[in-house]
C-alpha cells in the first residue's frame, strides 16, 4: 500500500514512476509533516496513460455488461474489507476527523453499489411497426476513454462519483487527482486491480495544470468530468468543449440556510454547525451564509456561536476524540483568517473568532461566526472554503430567498422551519440545485444527481444517477425493414449471379 515515499502512476495495470522531475509535498495537516513526494507528471506520461487506456478500450467495450458488473461487485467487498485503513489514510492526508472519512468512504461505496444496478438502467428501448413494416431501437454504446479530475477535499468519494460508472458502462478511465491528497485514490485503484480490473481499464496519472490540460488536449480523450472551484471548472468546461469532449464541471458554491422563527432551536444549531463546519468547511455543499428571519437572529448567533466554540479542534491522524480537524494547508490556513480581517474593515462583526495557538504545527482554524454581514460585503459574495459562517439577517422569507437570485453559485440551500407554506415557498423559488428542508447539508445520494446551478455547474449532465449513465454513455437509433419476399425473388438474376 503506497502511503510513503513517492507516490507512482497506475498506468496498465502497473504502479509505474513518472518521467519527470518535479514533485510537491503531501503533508499530514495533523502535524504538518511531509509524508510523502507526488510527482507531476508531463506530457509522455499522458501519452503513456491515455495510450494504456486507448488500447485496452476495445477489449473492454465487446466484455458483457453482466462481466462488467460483476467486477463491481468484487470491489465493492474489497472496499469493505479495507474500510478502516481507507478511512484512516483519508484523514491522514486531508485532515478530517475519522468519522468524516468514514462517511465520505461510505458515500463513495454508494455509488459503486448503483453501479452495480447500471444494467437496469442502460437498457435500450423499441417501438415495433413505428411506420409500416419498419421497426426502430435505441441501445446505448460507451463514449470511449474518459477522464476525472478531482479535488483534495473529498479525495475518495469524488473519484468514485465517476469511475464506477463510467466503467460498468463501458468505457475506460484515467484518474488525475489533487496532487495534495492522491494517497486514497492510489489506494482505491490498487483495490481496483486486485479485483481483476483487466490493465489499461482504469489507470491514475499524478500532475498539476500542464497535466490537466495535456488531458484535456489529448485527441483520444473522448469525455472529461471535472470538480473544483468555479473558476477552474468553467476553464475545464470551456478548453475541453473547444477541444470536442463532452464535459461535465462542477464548481464552487455559497451556500445559504435559512432559519425560521419557528424552527427548532437546538435541531437548526446542531445541524447548521454540521454544515458550516464540518470538514473544515472544505466542500462544496458547506453552509457559509446563515439567513435568521425576523427576531431569531440574536437567539441564533448566541447559540451557534456558544455551541461551535465547545467544539473540539485537534490533530485527528490517530485521534478520533476530537471533532474538528484542521484544514488542508498553511497557505489556505492564512487565506481564511483573511477573511476575518476584510470582514471586520467592512464593518460586520466577529462574533467567535476561530484563530487559535496550537503547541503543534498542524494547520488549524477553529469555527468563525461573523454577524451583520450585508450582502455587499467580501465575505457574503465570495467562496471562503473555510470554517467561516457570515450571518446576514433578513426580516422576510421572500427577503432571505431573494438574496439567493444575486449569487452567481446555485449547488445547495437550505431551510429550518415547522410550517409546509415556507418550506414549499422555499424549495420552488430558492435559486439552487440541491435543496434541504431541515437538512444541513442536501447532497443527494448515488442514485440522484448531484445538481448544482449557475456558476457551480458548467455542462448538461450532472455526475451520479441516471444522468451519470447519460453522461458515460451515447444513445445509437437503428431503423429496420423486413419485408415479405415475393414469390420468385430467389429467381431474380442479381441472385443467380
């Protein structure tokens, strides 16, 4: 198991250095210690990769369905079997508690157990006699070879959002994951391969830009799905439709909660430090903006504010006591506090200020409550990625949705209240993809899509689900007629040669 030393690409079957040499540091935000060298691989070793993955395609696409299928099944037991060390090494190279990891592993088996039912979904469809004597169908055919470009804060359960399925349709795959946490993704491709994934089927290349757009370029690549900020995803979607791909780009996001006077107060703080908080606030469906309605708000601040301030922030590599861990690297430490700083010059207050001294050197930040933000302001506007929650107060519910028609994201919203006219009003005019009513945080599970809006999403097909089949995959319609022979047909010249 690759958790040290340098890490290696998965090129045909075989964990393979790359031609290159310039590498990056992956730290254990615990401690801040190197734990290993990924490298970033250049343009032969994208040659090389998609090559593997060119060749191996053919072979692949003409295996049964059922076949590939059954190799899902067989990982699926893999990855039980190895969940805790999954787990472990997840938060070993992210930072996130151990209970985070072990959900976000769980949410990626998920998606591997729907990948397991594709078959009922890639069905075809036929109409016989559509006119007369001609029958038509449509079946359903891979793409080809297919890329994922993930990021660092969910380095397991992003990658399988697409490969499972990208798989199990009939394609095959390149991973390119963060160069900051590639550990779990080499991980889960060793797993993979002893599983009996034939070589060249699935593959990971390690790199920074230069190998995502030497991806991007490459002519055999044929589909690339994509998630990180929005401004790399719309780079990806825009470079990678000019070059002929299909693309599917998720991207930031600044999500918003809104809470009722009639919501439960200890159920809305519990859940809305979940979300604001949780994993450091590294994800694109973290709340980073609560909307109190009405005389809630005081109520609202000084509870969040009491409750995230007892939380336990430490070193989770080895520790599963605590519950906050710290984030992903010094510089993003120092970027977040940033936001600390231009939130009280523009006049809001901070109200639990996360900047702590630790004995160690981990890269902490503890949960920040920043109240009487205006929508004007930084920390309203733009993606924090942080553990850092701005409150802007609203008098109305049509006054908190409307702050949402003014956010260039759409990924997730989400409301606290008991009464059914505010939560309906909520869901059918709040402008985003994903929406919870009384749920922190409204990502759907494997079988639903993952549907973000605006500028978190660039691309018509969205990752999981069935939109996830319709994304691997391109539909082929036959048209056919039999007709009767007549009587001395067999006898026509053309036939006798």
């Amino acid at each position: 198991m690759v958790n040290s030393g340098e890490v290696r690409n998965l090129i045909n079957g075989q964990l393979s250095p790359a031609d290159t040499d310039q590498y990056e540091d992956i730290f254990n935000p615990s401690n801040g210690q190197v734990i290993a060298q990924v490298p970033l691989s250049g343009a032969s070793d994208v040659q090389s990769v998609v090559k593997s993955a060119r060749d191996s395609l053919a072979a692949w696409t003409a295996t049964p369905i059922v076949e590939r299928t059954r190799l899902m099944f067989r990982y699926r037991e893999l990855l039980e079997r190895n969940f805790v060390d999954i787990a472990r090494l997840i938060t070993r190279e992210h930072g996130k508690t151990i209970a985070e990891s072990r959900a976000e592993l769980r949410r990626g088996i998920e998606v591997v157990e729907f990948a397991c039912g594709v078959p009922s979904l890639y069905m075809g469809r036929s109409l016989s006699n559509i006119v007369t004597d001609v029958d038509a169908d449509v079946v359903r055919h891979p793409v080809g070879v297919c890329v994922g470009i993930t990021p660092y804060n969910f380095p397991a359960m992003v990658p399988m959002w697409m490969f499972p399925i990208a798989l199990v349709c009939g394609n095959t795959f390149i991973l390119k994951p963060s160069e900051k946490t590639p550990l779990a993704a080499v991980r889960l491709g060793e797993l993979l391969q002893e599983a009996d994934c034939p070589p060249g089927v699935f593959n990971i290349i390690h790199g920074g830009r230069d190998c995502v757009v030497n991806l991007i370029q490459h002519p055999d690549v044929a589909a690339v799905s994509f998630v990180g900020s929005t401004a790399a995803a719309k780079s990806v979607y825009t470079q990678g439709t000019a070059y002929g791909k299909r693309v599917q780009a998720a991207g930031g996001a600044k999500n918003y909660c809104i809470v009722m006077p009639d919501a439960d107060p200890k159920i809305a703080v519990k859940a809305l430090a979940a979300a604001s908080f949780g994993c450091g606030g590294q994800r694109c469906m973290a709340t980073s903006v609560a909307v109190p309605v009405g005389d809630v708000a005081d109520l609202l601040v000084d509870q969040l504010s009491e409750y995230a301030g007892s939380l336990t922030l430490g070193p989770t590599d080895g520790h599963d006591d605590v519950d906050l861990g710290p984030l992903i690297r010094r510089q993003h430490v120092d970027r977040v506090e940033s936001f600390l700083e231009v939130a009280d010059r523009e006049g809001a207050t901070v109200v639990l200020d996360g900047r702590r001294d630790f004995n160690g050197d981990g890269f902490f930040l503890g949960p920040c409550v920043v109240d009487h933000v205006t929508a004007d302001m930084t920390v309203a506007k733009e993606e924090v990625f942080g553990p850092l929650l701005s409150v802007v107060r609203a008098s109305t519910l049509d006054e908190a949705i409307q702050m949402s028609r003014s956010c260039e994201y759409g990924n997730g919203g989400s409301i606290f209240t008991r009464d059914g006219f505010s939560a309906r009003r909520f869901r059918d005019q709040f402008n985003a993809g994903m929406i919870g009513i009384n749920v922190g945080v409204p990502a759907p599970m494997a079988w639903f899509p993952f549907s973000g809006w605006n500028g978190s999403f660039f691309g018509d097909l969205h990752v999981q689900g069935l939109e996830g089949i319709q994304f691997y995959t391109r539909q082929q319609v036959t048209l056919t007629r039999w007709m009767q022979p007549s009587a001395d047909s067999y006898h026509d010249p053309v036939w006798r040669g």
